[in-house]
C-alpha cells in the first residue's frame, strides 16, 4: 500500500514550526505529538469544515456527504471489511472440522506478514536509526495497541468455546459503547443525533438477525454451552479490547503514516502473539492434523485477515472507530451467504430484511454531515494541523482548499 509516494502524496507530520494561515490572522501550530486539544481549539466539526470551505461554497445541506464519493467509498470499503471478517471466521470452521484448533498460531501468520510487508517498508522510508528511534521513543504505544488486538482475537475464540453464539454476539455489541463514550469523553467527540439513531438503526437489524437464528436454532445447534458464565465475560474481555484497539488505531493512523503504524502493528504483535501461541497453543499444537487442505486454509485466512488490517486504518481516517463497528455489524449475513454453500445453511426470510435495516443505519448515521463527513478530527485542532497529511485525511483536504501560507520572518 504505496499511498505516500510523491511530494503530495507523502504522510508528513507538521513540525512544531509550521505555521498556518487563516483568512485573516496567522497562528503558529503546537507541536503535533500533543493528542488532546488546546482550550482555544474545542470547536465542533462544522467549525473545521467552515475554515477549510472557500467563500464560494455551497450551503450546507442535509445530504451534503451522500453526494461525495468519500461515502459511497467508505460505505463499500466496509461492506468489504465486513467479508473479509466472514472469510477469515469461515477458513477457521473450516480448520476446525479438518480437526485443526489453534487461535492463537493460526493468527501469528498474519502478523509476520504484516511485519514483514509494512516494516519493511517502514524501514525503507525512515532508514534503520529513525525505526529505532521510533521504537525508543513511540514503541510503548504500539505495544499497547497490540496487546489489546493480539488478546481481542484470543478472547474471544474462548468465549464461542463456552458460551452459545447469541451470547457472544449479543456482547459484542459492547465494542460499540466502548467506542462511542470513550470518543465523547477523552477525543471530546461530539455526536450527532442521526449518528446516534444511525447506531440504533443498525443494532435493530443486528437484532433480526440473532432473533431469526434463535428462531430457527442456529445460535444454540450443537452441544449445550459448557461455561455460559465464563463465556459472557471472555466475550465483553474481547469486546472491550476490540473498542480499545480500533479507538488506539484511529487515533493514531490520525497521527502517523498509515505504513508505520501497521508495521508497528505486525512487529510488536507478531512478539506478543508468537510468546502466547508457545504458552498456551503447544498441546493443540501437537494435536492438529496437517494436511494440504489445512495449509490451504492457513494460507486463506492469513492473507483475508491481511487484507483487512490493510484496509481498516483507511476507513478509520476516512470515517471513525463507531462506524467501522457497525459497518462490520452485517458480517453475520454474509456469514450465513457463504454458508448456504460450504455448511447447508439455509436464509431466514428475516434476514435479508435485517441487512438492509444495517444498510440503512449507515445513511441515517451521516445524515446532516458535511462533505468531510468524520475526516475531521477533534483531537487534531480546528485546521487538523496536528494530523499527518496523507490518503484520507481532511488536513490534505483542507490544506489544499485553503490560501497559500503565509510567511512569518
């Protein structure tokens, strides 16, 4: 993912130098490591849109964002993450009837690829004592995101073990509350009503979706749960560090190159993953059957679960950690799509309407948006001069719309 070639392609950060300037007064920008807004800079979303729109531009209008190609771009993008999920949980059934169970292995794949692909490159633009500087100075943060990534996929692995899958999905929802308070409260993000009922909308349909599988015995078919209790709060352990890690990572690819925070990513979770896949995984390892089709779906699922680490830093520019959430929200259709072919499932006639409850909720979400829709962000300042310029961001945006800098001697 070359997205920073060329000098107006390239992710850079502002340096605490730069100035900035403003139709009518010029304002030297703090320094860009600073993740929380200054008092003067605690102004909405429609106060960035205003500094980054021209005198010319049209009034704001409802359906302002529905006619940019940001959404349709975005609504797509995570209707494609959303089958990249469905992939990777299919290539793991599919590993578990070949009599192969290893979570913990199985994922230590797609971290090495990851390092392997986005360090690599990472290294190739920084040099090897600006990657080690950045170790120094930045690797705690990427060691915290990666913990909580590499302990959200191994949660809740456990919790389907113990607990029946209405339960565990119903949990899952939690991933969105933690998300949208945690935003509110320390990014000082501001939600807009349809945003809200957008949400709603869309766990209504997530609702007919896990009601139909009640109804026909899907979420219960199989051996009774062994561990209900234990499964529910592996569940919430995993939904919760789910929400932690997508706000980490939206925050931070806001920040720095999208290349060296998946590298970042890859390196220390293939560290993290590869130490708890030699605790916990040595008996399952020596257990599971290896056979041509099980390296096939080895191969299958690392690289569905590379694409997706690939693409969601995209949508957390673009859009937000909420709507990355409930865009994956309509993965259990797909899911079942799939499954129609590969395990004879059939579709509840609920369930088409279900998905396009789901869809639905994605337009009410950004109903009365802008044409940057979530682009900005609060936590960057009122002109995103504390964000990186690079694929996605609005300070590329409102850097080019804006007045040439002025020049302070």
């Amino acid at each position: 993912m070359d997205a920073h070639a060329g000098p107006n392609g390239d992710d850079k950060v502002s340096s605490a130098t730069d100035v900035v300037a403003l139709p009518t007064v010029v304002e030297v920008v703090s320094s860009p490591d600073s993740a929380l807004p200054h008092d003067d800079e605690r102004k909405s979303h429609g106060a960035v849109q205003s500094l980054a729109a021209g005198p010319e531009t049209p009034p704001h209008r409802w359906y302002a964002y529905f006619k940019t190609k940001d959404f349709w771009f975005i609504l797509l993008l995570g209707q494609v993450l959303a089958l990249a999920t469905t992939a990777t949980n299919t290539f793991t059934s599919l590993l578990v009837q070949e009599g192969t169970s290893i979570p913990a292995f199985q994922t230590f794949f797609n971290y090495v690829l990851l390092n392997a692909v986005y360090t690599s490159y990472t290294i190739y633009r920084m040099g090897v004592r600006k990657w080690m500087r950045l170790l120094v100075r930045d690797g705690w943060k990427y060691v915290i995101l990666s913990f909580l990534d590499v302990e959200g996929n191994y949660f809740i692995v456990f919790a389907y073990r113990s607990t029946t899958i209405l339960s565990a999905q119903l949990i899952g929802f939690w991933a969105i509350v933690v998300v949208v308070v945690l935003s509110f409260l320390l990014l000082r993000v501001r939600y807009h009503w349809s945003q809200i009922g957008g949400i709603f909308v869309c766990i209504g349909g997530m609702g007919l979706l896990l009601a139909s599988d009640h109804i026909t015995g899907a979420s219960s078919a199989g051996d009774p749960a062994p561990h209900p209790l234990k499964g529910d709060l592996f569940a919430l352990l995993a939904a919760t560090c789910y929400g932690l890690s997508n706000l980490a990572e939206e925050v931070l690819v806001s920040q720095r190159p999208l290349y060296e925070v998946v590298g970042q990513l890859g390196f220390w979770g293939m560290l993290i993953n590869g130490a708890q896949a030699a605790i916990f995984d040595r008996a399952s390892f020596r257990t599971a059957r290896w056979t041509p089709a099980v390296a096939g779906y080895l191969t299958g699922y690392t690289l569905c679960l590379f694409l997706f680490y690939s693409l969601a830093p995209i949508l957390f520019r673009l859009a937000s950690a909420a709507f990355f959430n409930i865009s994956l929200l309509t993965g259990s259709f797909w899911g079942v799509v799939v499954g129609v072919k590969l395990f004879h499932l059939r579709i509840h006639w609920m369930y088409p309407l279900a998905f396009t409850l789901i869809m639905a909720g994605h337009f009410v979400y950004y109903l009365g948006k802008n044409v940057l829709g979530e682009a900005t962000k609060p936590w960057l300042g009122p002109r995103q001069e504390r964000g990186v310029r690079g694929l996605g961001t609005a300070r590329r945006r409102v850097e080019r719309r804006s007045p040439p800098p002025m020049e302070v001697v």
